[in-house]
C-alpha cells in the first residue's frame, strides 16, 4: 500500500512540474506571440450633458461632411483648398508614407539575406610552406573566388513579427494623427470663415452707427447753443460717438487679422489670396445641426482616441521585442561557388566549394543593457495605456463643455432675438412719433442707434452658436 502511494505521490509530483512548465510556456507564448492587451474601459453610455434635440436628424443634415450643413459654397471652397494646400495636413499626410517605409524594411528581415561575392587574391608563400604543400621555393600564386551567400534568421522569439506589427501600427497611429489635423484644420477654416463673416457684418453696422452718432451729436450741439439742453446731453453724445469710433477701428483691425488667418490655413499669403465674404447671414436652426442623442460611443471614431490606441500597441510590440533579446539568435547561413588559381578551370568540378551552418548567438555580459532596455519599453507600454485613458477622459470633458457652451449660449441667442424684436418695435414707435410731432430728431437717432447696438449684439451671439456647434461636431470626431 505504502509503495502505492509513493508511486501515485510521484506521478502527482511530476504532472506538477509539467504544469508549471506548460504555464511558462504559455506566459512566454503570451509575452513574445500574444497581442498586446488593451484595457477595455467602462465609460458612460451618454454625456452628461443634455439638450432638447430631435428625435431624427432631417435628412439634409450631414455628419460627415457637417460644414455643408451650412449651405454656404465659398466655406465649403475654403475647406476644400485647405484640404489641398495646407502645409500642416500635407506634412502629416507625408509622415504616414514614412512610416510605411518602415513596414516594408521591417519585412524584409523575414527573408533571407543573398549575397554574390568575388575576391581575387595574390598569395606568396613562405619557403617552409612552400615545401611542404608542393608548391615551390617561393612560389607566388593567384586565387580567385566566386561564391553566392544565404543567411537566414530563425525568428523563434517572434521578434521579427513584432516589429513588423510595431510598424503597422505605427501606420495606424500616424493615419489617427493626420486625421486629428485635419479635423482642427476644418474646423478652424469654419470658426474663422464665421469671425469674418460677423466682423463684416459687424464693421457695416457700426459705421452706420457712428453715422447717426455724428448726426445726433451736431443737432445737440445746434440745441445747446440755443439753449434748449444743457452740456451733459451733448458730453454724452460725444462720448458714445467716440466709442463706436474706437469699436470701428477695433473692429477693422481683427477683420484684416482674421483674414490673414484664414489665408494662412488655405495654404495661401494674404496677399495673394482675395475671396469677398459676404456679412454674416441668420443660421439654419441650430437645434437641427446637433446629432440627436449623442451616445458615447461616437467617441470611438475621434482620431486623437484612435491614435493613442495604437500607441499602446507600438510600445506593447517594442516590449516584446525587448523581451526576445534576452533569448540567443538562432540563424542559417551557407555558401556555394568556385575556387581556384587559374582561370582556365575556375568553374571546373574541382574548383566547387560549398559550406551549411547553423548558427546560434548569445550575448553573456551586456544583461544590464538589455534589462534596462526592457523595463524603459515595459514602462511606456504602460505610460501609453495611462496616456490613452487620459484621452478618453479628456475627449468626455470636452464634448460635455461644448454641449454646455452650446446650450448657454443658444440660450443667449434667443433671449437676443427677443430683444432685437423690442428694439424694432421701439425704433417703428419713435420713427412714428418722429413723424407725428410727438418726439423729436434726436430721440428718433437714439432708438435707431439702440436697434443697430441689440442688431450688433445679435450678430455676435450668432457668431457664438455657429463656434460652439463647430466645436461639438469638432470634440465627438465627426467630419472624417
């Protein structure tokens, strides 16, 4: 019974040693073969940011070419020259094909290396040399060679694969980076197509203001003169007609900036560039531009996200390939061609020679190089996953400030709409009473002033709603 036991206690014993073996051999299967993991994060179905959208996009709405939404054909010219001529896009465009390259470099490890090589040698030999192999007192002799070289390594570690997926996805890493600048590029050729836009509208209103600013200030001055008003009605009027002077020039000035700007994003200089933009028009309804719902996961498509993604994958294939250098390289090489110290029968039967060999290559005294190599890859495949929720974290954050910017400031819009309406319903009154007897000149210029002032506020807070609703297409990666 004892004798029994001890046999089965050794069977358990090795099986034990068989396991922990197997389990070895899966951990380095999943260290140098295995895709490297990714972390799966449970991130919020919905933002949290919510507003009254349709149940249904009208079907005139886009979400991929979203800047068409708002039928203007000289911004949907802009984004198509921006696209074609910006130096910044063009550049990331390039930085794809070369990582492209090194795909096909890495490749080309996979197979063997063939070389061709021809020596021609003139050998003398020493007299005592001479002798013994026959060949004369001194003899001075010729050899030439002629042979083609194999050598292959057996990528038993998977090191090799591992670059060659490292640079794949680099590609896909490098594709996410140029599509994050084109989609900023996009959606600055809008945002500033809009700021100059409203600035034109902006510049026209207020030089009609400072018109009846003028206006009202010469017949108060009249009226003062002749002692109907006192002082503080005409120092008023100078004071506000200063300040829309002042707004004028302001305002002029970051026209002619805003222009320059949008030149420099289309890849052209201001100075060769003229595209007359018309003042800022009324926007679509703006409730119908956003994407009903808005679940999280149209996330997945912003390309900042995607190419932090694959950023966890390069730094995850160079750990492994840091890992497989701990192990010996195991290689073929071999050889075939022609030796011999005459011409005339170099290529003769007797002149063959051949060589096979395998190889196997272990570096014993630079462990701390490679370990030190190894744990700086292991750490940035780490530092790439925390970079990657990082930017999933962040993507949130924006998307809910541009939803909560959106709703404010369309908030805004009404309420200034409503009171353009009150200042047109003022200004009609006064034009009435003007005509009437009932007020005089000057009050009539000050309600068309006070109309022009809600039409400028109006036009800006439209300037509001347009960037924030670029800005939400813009944060949830839509356009691509």
């Amino acid at each position: 019974m004892k004798t029994r036991y001890l046999h089965w206690h050794k069977i358990v014993v090795k099986m034990k040693w068989v396991g922990a073996v197997f389990a070895l051999f899966l951990a380095g299967c999943s260290a140098l073969y295995g895709t490297p993991e990714t972390p799966h994060l449970q991130v919020p179905a919905r933002f949290k940011s919510t507003f009254n959208l349709p149940a249904k996009v009208p079907a005139t709405i886009s979400v991929t070419k979203w800047w068409q939404n708002f039928h203007d054909p000289k911004l949907n010219r802009l984004v198509e020259l921006a696209l074609k001529n910006n130096l910044n896009y063009q550049i990331a465009i390039k930085n794809i094909a070369i990582a492209k390259t090194y795909v096909s470099q890495n490749v080309s490890s996979l197979f063997p290396t063939i070389g061709l090589n021809y020596n021609a040698a003139r050998n003398a030999s020493s007299n005592s040399q001479s002798a013994t192999q026959g060949f004369g007192q001194g003899r001075v002799f010729n050899l030439q060679q002629l042979q083609a070289t194999v050598s292959y390594e057996i990528d038993v570690w998977n090191r090799i694969r591992n670059s060659v997926k490292q640079a794949q996805s680099n590609v896909f890493s490098s594709e996410a980076d140029s599509q994050v600048i084109r989609l900023s590029l996009i959606s600055d050729v809008t945002n500033t197509y809009f700021q100059v836009e409203a600035l034109n509208a902006n510049l026209a209103n207020l030089r009609i203001q400072y018109a009846l600013a003028i206006a009202k200030l010469k017949l108060l001055k009249t009226q003062y003169r002749g002692g109907l008003i006192d002082i503080v009605a005409v120092s008023d009027a100078e004071t506000l007609a200063e300040t829309i002077k002042s707004n004028l020039s302001s305002t002029d000035k970051q026209k002619q900036v805003a222009e320059s700007a949008l030149a420099y994003l289309v890849g052209k200089y201001p100075e060769r560039f003229n595209l007359a933009i018309n003042n800022m028009g009324q926007l679509p309804s703006s409730s119908d531009l956003i994407p009903p719902g808005l679940p999280s996961q149209l996330l997945a498509v912003r390309p900042d996200i995607q190419s932090a993604f694959y950023k966890i994958l390069v730094a995850g294939y160079l750990q492994k390939q840091s890992f497989a250098s701990f192990f010996p390289i195991f290689s073929l090489s071999g050889g075939y061609g022609y030796s011999s110290s005459a011409l005339r029968n170099f290529v003769s039967n007797n002149a063959i020679m051949w060589n096979l060999a395998g190889n196997m290559a272990e570096t014993l005294f630079d462990y701390a190089n490679r370990a030190s190599q190894y744990k700086r890859a292991k750490l940035q495949y780490e530092s790439s996953i925390l970079s990657y929720k990082n930017v999933v974290l962040n993507a949130f954050k924006e998307v809910d400030s541009a939803l909560i910017s959106y709703q404010n400031d369309y908030i805004a819009l009404i309420a200034s709409r409503r009171e353009l309406a009150a200042a047109q319903s003022k200004l009609n009154l006064a034009k009435a009473q003007y005509q009437s007897g009932f007020n005089d000149y000057p009050t009539y210029l000050t309600a068309d002033i006070n109309f022009l002032q809600s039409k400028y506020n109006l036009i800006n807070q439209n300037l509001l709603v347009s960037q924030d609703i670029v800005q939400v297409y813009k944060t949830l990666g839509l356009g691509l």
